[in-house]
C-alpha cells in the first residue's frame, strides 16, 4: 500500500472510532434512561462527559501530536478508547458510566486531530482538498453504522453492547500504525498542564451549570458559583495562553483570516449540529414512539448524501476556494431545519421528517469537507496538528454547550413544543453561520496550474 493511501486510511480509521461512539450514544439515550435512571439530567451528562474532557483536552493532544509525534499520539488514543468502552458496557449506575464518558472522551482527543494532521503533513493544495473530501465521506460511515448496528443491538440486546462495536476499527487501526514513522522528538517539546487543567476545570464548571440548572433552579447557590466560576477559570486559561512558554492555544492561530472566520462559523454550526442530533434521537424514540433502530435509521437519507457527496465537494473545493461552499451549505440546513416544523402528534416519518433531512443532509455535505479544508490549509503543515485540535476543540466545546442548554432551549420537557424549540434554535444558528462565511471567508489564489 503507497504510503499516502496508508495515511489516509489511518486518519479514516482512527476518526471513525470517535465518530461511531458519538452516533450511538445518542440512539442508546432513552434506553440508558430506562435502565438506570436520572431522565434528561443523566442524558445529558452521557453526553457532555465525553465532550468536556474531548474539547478540552483535544487542546493538549494537539500540542503533544505535534511535539511528540502523530503515530504516538494516536495509539493513546486508540488504546484508551478500547478500555473505556469497556469499562462503560460494565457500569452498574449513571455516576460510573458518566466517569467512564470523561475517560472515553480523553481518550477521543488523541485521535481526531492527529488524523487530520497526517493529511494536512501528507497532501497539499487541491490534494489536501481532495484527501479531506475522502476523510469526510469515509468517516461518514460511522453515522450509519452507528445508528443502525447501536439501534439493533439496543432493541435486540443491550445498550452496552452498543459501545463494544467500535473494537474491530481500533485494532486494524493500531496494525496499520506500525508502518508509520514519527519525526524525531523536539528538544524544546513542552505541555501547558497549568493551562490544561484551567481549561478542563473551567468547562466542566460551565457545563454544571448549564446542564443542572433546570433542575435547581438560579436560585440554587451551585448555579451561579459554578457558571461564575468555570467562566472565570476559562478567561485566566486565555490569558495564560498570552504568556506560556509552550500555550497549547496559540492565540497567533487567530490572526489568520480564514482561520478565525472558519472557527466562528464552526461555533454556530456545530452548536446547532449537536443540538438537532441529540433532539432528533430522543424525540423520535421518546416523542414519536420510534424503536431505537429506526430512530438510528432515520437519519441515513443524510448520511447517504455525506458519502455520495462529501469527496466531489471537496475536489470541487479545491479548485473554486471554500466561500460558496460554506455559506450555501449551513443556510440549506437551516432550512432542513424549519423544515421538522411540519411535525405534529399524528407522526409520520415520510412527509415530516424526511424532507428535511434530504434538504439538511445535502447542506452538511456541501458543507463539511470546505470548512475543514479553509481552516486546515491557511497554517502552515508544521502547525497542522495543533490547528486541527484548535478547530476540533472548538466544534465540541461548541455542541456541548448546546447540549448542555437543551433544558433552557425546549423548556424542561423534549415534547412537541421543545422539539419546534430546538428547531427553530438550529435553523437559526445554521443561517448566521453560512453569512459569517459569507462576509469573512476569503478564497485563496489559484496557482497558475490550477486555473487554466
């Protein structure tokens, strides 16, 4: 196998893991509910653990990838990944299984932007475009293998065994790696650990908040502690990141223009991503009455579209520039979005749901491959890893922000009405992200070669 299609298969493989583990979980919710209670409080907290700890320390495991070495950083990964995944189909009550996500989630953050800074070391220009389109489309297959093989086995067996099929992509993925050759270790390599803990400690804080504060209420004295305090810890993570010798947010990224602009329409994208995803699996199953198989398959007329779609984008990108892509791409899922209105007690999946997910569907494929590829190709190849956990770090601390909120956003209660809630929230999100890149986003120059 050539050694750039050995790279892009690991990169493939190794996000795929994170991926399939955030298709499932959301399918398995309600049956995770049933078994071992706590409602929406401990729904949420499933999924948040893993996105505090995969934002946070994604952060760090960028810095370390680029130190240290990709291949290094990724058997990490994958290694703990399988044991966590272990360790969540065993436990006995939500406190365990929640402490099970935020290693699961660790874990998570070696592996995401190792891959993309394999591609983004291996490829360049309208190739890197093309290989990201590819990453894109491949790792698509997690939505649907999640869904309908964690759908089945939670309807056929058990949600625990939901979290075991992830197994098989870790261990080709580990025997890949070991035809892979890091770059000698930095002499100068150093960690901001001070800055980890501030940025870890701040958001689990915030998301405290967030998440218990329907259920405490503000006049609980734990809410504005916590959100005052997490919000305080994060702003002296950022001022530390001015002063660290080795910041594991180099604030410098921002003074590229298409790396800020991307990464505020990353914000509101993957906010809204997040929401509609962790709305749309329980409302299906808990709202509509849908089996947890055919809530996980409700979603593959989208999924569908990524794979067919997501590589000829990206080429397509490559050659045009980013900007139309990633403004016609969110403001088409923002109409998938106002689409779900249609909605009502009497479901039906067919004229409700499915046209909106075509019309979201065709806008995330638009979407997904230009945006990373605008973020990832304006720094340079030796800043790639730390960029790409920039990027990823922000997109999760994103959703788990707005899954944190859900309470707020629909009210309490997932029903009807907060199911129009979140849409309406969604499609709104999507919209302003496809004008931020309209207005920011700047196409680069063309080499001659590739505008003749």
């Amino acid at each position: 196998m050539p050694s750039s299609t050995r790279v892009l298969w690991i990169a493939i493989l190794a996000s795929f893991v994170a991926f399939l583990d955030g298709t499932v979980v959301n399918v398995a919710l309600p049956a995770i509910d049933r078994e071992l209670g706590g409602g929406l409080a401990t729904q949420q907290w499933v999924v948040d653990g893993y996105l505090i700890t995969l934002g946070a320390l994604m952060l760090v495991a960028g810095s370390i990838s680029d130190a240290f070495g990709r291949g290094l950083v990724m058997n990490i990964g994958l290694v703990g990944f399988g044991v966590a995944s272990v360790a969540i189909t065993l436990a006995p009550d939500p406190l365990i299984l929640v402490v099970a996500r935020l290693v699961q989630g660790a874990a998570g953050a070696f592996l995401v932007p190792s891959s993309l800074a394999l591609i983004t070391s291996t490829f360049s220009g309208a190739a890197q475009a093309k290989a990201i389109g590819t990453w894109t489309a491949l790792t698509t297959g997690a939505m649907v293998a999640g869904p309908l093989t964690g759908g089945a086995l939670v309807d056929l067996a058990s949600w625990r065994l939901a979290f075991l099929i992830n197994v098989v992509p870790i261990a080709i993925t580990l025997w890949l790696l070991r035809g892979v050759k890091d770059p000698p270790r930095r002499p100068d390599a150093r960690i901001d650990l001070i800055g980890a803990v501030l940025c870890t400690v701040g958001l689990g804080a915030l998301v405290f908040g967030l998440i218990e504060q329907p259920r405490l209420g503000w006049a609980h004295p734990a809410i504005p502690i916590t959100l005052a305090g997490g919000g305080v810890l994060f702003v002296l993570f950022l001022i530390r990141q001015r002063t660290a010798r080795s910041p594991i947010l180099p604030l410098d990224l921002f003074r590229v223009r298409n790396f800020w602009v991307g990464n505020i329409a990353t914000t509101l994208i993957y906010a809204a991503l997040s929401l509609n995803g962790f709305v749309m699996a329980i409302y299906l199953q808990e709202g509509a009455g849908l089996p947890a198989t055919l809530a996980g398959l409700a979603s593959l007329p989208m999924t569908i579209l990524m794979i067919l779609l997501s590589s000829r984008i990206g080429a397509l990108a490559g050659r045009w520039g980013p900007r139309l892509f990633m403004t016609i791409g969110p403001v088409l899922m923002g109409i998938g979005s106002l689409l779900f209105l249609s909605v009502r007690e009497d479901f039906s999946y067919w004229w409700q749901v499915l046209p909106g997910m075509i019309v979201f569907g065709l806008g995330l494929s638009i979407m997904v491959s230009p945006l990373t590829a605008a973020i990832l190709g304006a720094i340079e190849p030796a800043r790639s890893g730390i960029a790409s956990a920039v990027n990823n770090a922000i997109s999760r601390v994103a959703g788990l922000i707005a899954v944190a909120a859900v309470g707020t956003i629909v009210g309490g209660t997932l029903d009807l009405d907060g199911f129009y809630r979140a849409a309406v929230v969604v499609a709104g999100l999507m919209i302003v992200g496809g004008l931020v890149s309209l207005a920011g986003i700047r196409n680069p120059a063309r080499a001659p070669s590739e505008a003749e």
